[in-house]
C-alpha cells in the first residue's frame, strides 16, 4: 500500500526557526509530538486533511 504524503514547513513555537514535515494525508485527523531540530523543545503538531486539504497546526507543548 502506497502512503499519500505531503511535505510541510512550520515554525517552531519556540524559537521560530522554520523546518519541514511530512504528514500523512490517508489520516483525516493526527496529533503528535516533535522536537525542534534546532532548540530540541517539544512542538505539539495537528494535521487535519479534509477534501484534500491539508492544515498544520502547531503549538508548544503548555499552551
């Protein structure tokens, strides 16, 4: 089975640098953790796919 990805850039809550990432579009909704490549601070990032949209929400771990 072949996974729909698409890539996205986002800016840490932090420190603002910006990165990519990958998400999974098979997925209507998914919520995960990542540390930021540069500060190592945990960002909470939601993905929501609807008719073939993609929207990234990110937010530090306290908010």
């Amino acid at each position: 089975m072949r996974l729909h990805t698409s890539t996205h850039s986002i800016d840490c809550p932090y420190c603002g640098e910006a990165f990519d990432i990958i998400i999974d579009e098979s997925e209507p909704w998914q919520e995960y953790i990542e540390d930021c490549w540069v500060c190592c601070r945990p960002i909470v990032i939601g993905a929501a796919v609807e008719d073939g949209e993609v929207r990234v929400m990110v937010r530090s771990e306290n908010e």
